[in-house]
C-alpha cells in the first residue's frame, strides 16, 4: 500500500501523507512539484516542505533538507521551486484548517480539496527567491538582536557584584573606590499619593514586557480599572511601579522624564529613589541574580510569589559612588536603546514581509 497522494489545485502541485512505507516507484512530476514514495521506513534525503498533519504543531510549516524520517502524521512535499511552495502555504496559512482543542487535526480531505494559484515556474522562481532573501535579512538582524542581549546579560553579571563580592569584576576606568552595602529600604520613598481630585484619567498597568502600558492597549480596548480612580495611585516622572504578584516575573516599569503621568491600581506598589541612588542603576540591578536571589527568599509563597514593599526594603543592595552608578546606569541605557532600535527594524521587516505576502499571492 502506497502513500496517500494529494494533489492542490490544477495539478501543478500535489502533497503526500506518509502512511506507511512503499515499494512503489516515485510519483511522476506534476507541474514543478514530485511526489515521493519510499522503500525503506520513510528514509529520504532530499529538500522538503513539511507541515504536521495533527498535535500541537499541526499546520506549522518547516523547510527541511537533508536525511528526513517522515512520520505518518506528517504532509510533505519536494518540488524544484520549493520556496514558492512554502511561501504560497505561508500565505495561505494551513493551520486555519486544523480543528479541536486537546489534539488539534488537519484532515487529509480538506487538504485534497484544496485550491490555490500557481504562476508560471519563473515566476515561481523568482517570488520564491525574493521571499528567501527577505528572510534572511530577518535571521540576520534577529541574530544580531539575540546577540546584543546575551552580551547584556553578560555585563549584568560583571557590572554589579556577585552576592559574596565587594565590587564587580569588571569596572569603568577612574573608579576605585570600595562599594557600600546599603538597605534598600534607606534608599527608597514609598509612593502614597492618591487619585482624590480624580485630575488623572491615565490609567495604566505594568507589563512585564513594554513597562507602562495604557489599559486599552494592554486589554484590547476593555479596561479593567474601577469606575472609581480616587482610590489610584498617581504616577509622575522618575517613580517605579511593580505588581507583588508578579514581580518574579519581571513586572515592574519605570517613568521615564517627558512620560506622561498615569495612575495605576492601588494593588500595585509605587516608590521613587532617594538622591544617593540613581535611578538608571537600580533598574538594572532588578535584572540581577542578587535581586532574584533576595526575592525568592523574601516573597511570601503561595501560588504566585508576593513582594510587599516592606519585603523589598529588607533587600541589600551594593552600590558604589553616585558618579559610578550614573555611568553603569547610561552604560545600560546605550544597550537598551541598541536593542529597541534593532528590535524596531525586526518588526518593521515581518510586517512588510506580511504585506508582500497578501499582495504578491492570490
């Protein structure tokens, strides 16, 4: 018994689902796309489409090339212009077509009755060529974006002290002074100011991933703040905010000069530095292990890890002369502003990368 052939549009192109094996010969080529059988436990050393036909990934598409074991819940295809065919099926989005939630599934049957469009074999060519440079551009800047991170991470730890070391290991030139441990709690203010003439309409939440983030876009245009935003904390320039809930998560922003004041829930947790503490650096030092470290032992447990203030004010903190902070804290700055940048350029690449492919295939 062979593989069961499945064949897209005009016969221009034709899919298989791996069955089981086959002594049949090869499928003959259909337009610019062969079918394959197999003698020998679906063995196959060639370039390939693959999507899964049922799980989790069913619809996903890969390209793959080289020695391949292909299993029976898989759709594969080879064909001469191979990239146009994974771009085509990008477009199309073959995942729309599973169904059901614990093991979602693609039937073969829909996958017959499919029916997309094919240009001609330059045409195909081409398109496909220009889609793989353009992904190439994106792998590069999101290397490049990888990169810059794991170097970030890699200062983190050189740039602050280690929890059994004075001073890190590595330093800006002209600071030899010995850092100082310090209680947190002696260099933060509390943060009680409340909503109560109702002048802040700017409601805001903390994401662990874009900072401050207004509710509307956060929530998809549903807020979640009470009718009543007396009872909010009002957040201006240069103050931090957390969530104690998901704090071990990494839920906490900072309002930078020129932001906009907003309040937030009165469930979260707002303060500000004192003059001996620049804020730059102590944003950073949130990324350490010290800080996690310290945060595990602290926070209450329960299902979600709890970090009240006076929790956080029981945290001890190395610090080094203000002038050492400020260039550790602009340090990390220039970083976060490469990565934004790059990070910028990445997403601006996939969205043209999504408009080309609604306009460049029927």
């Amino acid at each position: 018994m062979g593989a069961e052939v499945i064949n897209i549009g005009t016969g221009r192109s034709s899919f298989t689902s791996g069955v089981e094996k086959s002594n049949e010969t090869p499928f003959p080529v259909l337009g610019s796309t062969s079918i394959i059988s197999y003698d020998s436990e679906f063995d196959h050393l060639g370039d390939f489409v693959l999507t899964a036909r049922v799980g989790a990934n069913a619809g996903n598409l890969y390209k793959y090339a080289g020695n391949v074991k292909i299993s029976d819940n898989t759709v594969y295809i080879q064909s001469n212009n191979l990239n146009f065919i994974f771009y085509l099926l990008t477009k199309f989005d073959v995942k729309k077509l599973s169904f059901g939630t614990g093991q979602p599934l693609i039937k073969a049957s829909e996958l017959k009755n499919l029916s997309l469009h094919f240009p001609i074999d330059d045409e195909q060519q081409k398109i496909g060529s220009f889609f793989q440079q353009l992904d190439n551009t994106i792998a590069l800047h999101q290397r490049k974006l990888d990169r810059l991170k794991l170097l970030k991470q890699g200062y983190l730890h050189q740039l602050f002290p280690k929890n059994d070391e004075e001073v890190p290991s590595i330093r800006f030139a002209y600071f030899e002074n010995k850092w100082e441990q310090r209680k947190l709690g002696d260099l933060l203010t509390k943060n009680s100011k409340k909503n109560k003439d109702l002048n802040v309409t700017n409601v805001e939440s903390v994401s662990n991933k874009t900072g401050f983030t207004k509710q509307t876009e956060q929530f998809e245009d549903y807020s979640v703040a009470s009718a009543d935003l007396s009872n909010y904390y009002v957040i201006t320039e240069k103050q931090f905010a957390y969530n104690p809930s998901r704090i071990n998560v990494g839920s906490i922003a900072y309002k930078a000069v020129g932001d906009d004041k907003s309040v937030v829930s009165p469930l979260y947790v707002s303060f500000s530095t004192k003059k001996l503490l620049n804020d730059g650096y102590l944003w950073n030092w949130f990324k350490t292990t010290s800080f996690q470290s310290q945060r595990e032992r602290l926070s209450e447990g329960g299902v979600r890890d709890t970090l009240s203030f006076n929790q956080l004010s029981e945290m001890l903190i190395n610090v080094p002369e203000y002038l050492e902070q400020e260039k550790i804290g602009s340090f990390f700055k220039q970083m976060d502003d490469a990565i934004a940048l790059y990070l910028s350029k990445l997403d601006k690449l996939k969205s043209i990368k999504q408009s080309l492919l609604q306009k460049m295939f029927i």
